[in-house]
C-alpha cells in the first residue's frame, strides 16, 4: 500500500510539474510574438475599383449565458451586472459571382454541449444552448464555399470543419479542394491551447492549405478581393483578425454601387465588446492559467480596434458577444 501511495504521489507531483512547464512555455511564447499592426488608413480606404464582396452574414452555432465575470476582469468592468451572453458564430462573405467564405465555423451540437460545461461549473454559466451547425444552415450552399480562415485555433472556432466536410463528402473530378488561408503564425506558433484544433484542420479531407506568408501588417487574402487578414497574436500565437470591405447598394438594389462597410472581425481578442471601449482584460486568472496571453499586445490590439471603431464606416464584429453582434444589425444566414 505504502509503495502505491508513493507511485500516485510520484505522478501527480509529475503531473503537476508538467502542467506548470507547460504553462509557463506558453507565457515565455505568446510574449515573444506582437506582429506590427497596419497604420488605421489601410483599413479605412477601401479600393472600390475592386470586385468586392456584396453580402456578410452570421450563423450563431451555439449560445450560453453567463456572468461577465467569466469574460472581463470584474474589479474593472463599469457594468459588471449588465447581461451577457457568449455566441460561437461563423462568418458568410458572399461575392456577386456566389462564392463563399467562411471566417470560423463554429461547433456542432456535441461538441458545443462540452464545452460549455466548463463554463456551467467554473464561473455559473446557464447550460449551453447549440444551434443548427454552419454547414447545416448553408444547406446546398455550402457547395459554394471556397475559402475558410480562422481567427485562431481553439475547437470552438475550428470544429464545424469537420462538419463541413463531412456534407460535402469526397471531392470529385473537377471539383476544387476549399482553399484555407493561414497566416504562417497560426500553422507554425502553436502551443498546448491550439495543437489539437491544428491538428484538426490539417487533417480536414475537403480543405487545401494556401500560406498568407510571413509579413505582418494588412494582408490581401488571394482570389478573393476586398478581404484581408491582419496577424494579431495575444490570445494564442495564430490570432489573426479579419476584415471585410463590403460593397452596399442603395435600397437593396444590386447593380448601382453606392458605398463601402468595412466590417472587421475580431475573434478572442476580447470577448465582450466594452473590452475595446474601455481597453478592459480579460479575467486576471483565465489569462494566467486557462489560455495564457500576453495583455501588454492584447492592450494594444484593443487600442487598434478603438480607433477604427471611430472611423466612419467602420464596424467592429466581436465573435463571443451576442448582443453586440445583432446590435450591428448584421443578417443571420
């Protein structure tokens, strides 16, 4: 009995050992990477010579409530009681030829239930509430998805590949792999948050990988004018913001070009929209030892995306905040 006692202590202090190296890799990691950020005029002027896209919509595969305890740090929060519910949305960005491309694609049902367990028991959160999965609300459209990006790789934001391409089945003759768009940081910089989900991707059967490269900065995404990728790092090496330059027509009428709305998707940078208003963290304990971040480059993506949230025409989408998300006015798919 004696020796047995010793073996589990031996493992759990191994264990324990382990997780803490583990952790503090992560830390040393994300403090290493703060690609430059674009001058704000990059963002704001769209070139309206180009064949942008014309539609932008959302599909929310999953919600849960929860305090915003769980998502901003509560001594600093101006309205801690105000409701907050967590959204894991996928992106449509529609152009006039019907292609699609997809920015996330959030969970399917399993996969949401279980995640957001942690969540009920951690910080108090209501049960998750999953939604139809993306591939199953693009329907027959989904044929028309020819790109994929990812703000990051965390399962909550990478799981309804799989989906994907399950529908889709096996690629025929003729028919082209989706192309998926990742900035060298997301394929290369991983850590023990983001391998699983990247091991994912890679192993996706309908999907073919198309680098963004090494440059930092305002990054045109190939074949698909008037979206872009800007490299952010922060929450995990490969965040990556997106930003689509939406061509409107006046009344709703296609034909006669009018204006441009640039939309710009923020993945976890802040996961609840007055974190950009207020330059708030996230809570002091998830970013030390659930998902470890650096908060002096977060501090600084969050200034960013404040300015550009000044800027006429502009409009920030932040992926975990349900309310902000429909209060844009953004269609569901």
């Amino acid at each position: 009995m004696r020796f047995l006692l010793k073996s589990f202590a031996f493992l759990v202090v191994t264990a324990l050992i382990l997780a803490t190296v583990t952790l503090a890799w992560g830390h040393v990691h994300i403090r290493r990477l703060a690609p430059p950020l674009p001058p704000l005029e990059a963002v704001t002027q769209p070139d309206r010579e180009l064949d942008l896209p014309v539609r932008l919509t959302w599909i929310n595969t999953a919600s849960q409530r929860m305090p915003r305890a769980a998502v901003l740090e509560p001594e600093l929060d101006p309205n801690p009681d105000a409701p907050y519910v967590m959204s894991h949305p996928a992106f449509v960005v529609e152009w006039q030829d019907g292609r699609i491309f997809l920015i996330d694609l959030g969970m399917d049902t399993a996969t949401a239930m279980d995640f957001g367990l942690p969540n009920e028991m951690v910080v108090g959160a209501s049960p998750m509430e999953p939604h139809k999965p993306a591939s199953a609300r693009l329907g027959e459209n989904r044929s028309r998805v020819a790109g994929v990006g990812f703000t990051h790789m965390h399962v909550d934001h990478t799981d309804g590949l799989d989906k994907l391409c399950d529908d889709l089945g096996p690629r025929g003759p003729g028919q082209e792999p989706i192309a998926l768009f990742q900035h060298h940081n997301q394929i290369a910089q991983v850590n023990h948050t983001t391998r699983g989900a990247k091991a994912r991707v890679q192993q996706a059967s309908c999907t073919e990988l198309r680098t963004l490269g090494f440059e930092s900065g305002l990054l045109e995404v190939p074949d698909f004018p008037g979206l872009y990728a800007i490299p952010a790092a922060g929450h995990t090496p490969g965040s990556t913001l997106w930003v689509v330059q939406l061509r409107t027509f006046p009344g709703g009428s296609e034909g006669v070009h009018d204006d441009v709305q640039t939309w710009v998707i923020t993945g976890d940078v802040v996961n609840q929209f007055q974190g950009v208003e207020y330059d708030l963290p996230k809570p002091r304990l998830y970013s030390l030892l659930v998902v470890p971040e650096n908060d002096d480059r977060l501090s600084q993506v969050r200034r960013f995306l404040e300015k550009l949230s000044r800027k006429p025409g502009v409009q920030l989408l932040v992926n975990h905040d349900r309310n902000q998300i429909e209060a844009t006015g953004l269609p569901s798919y």
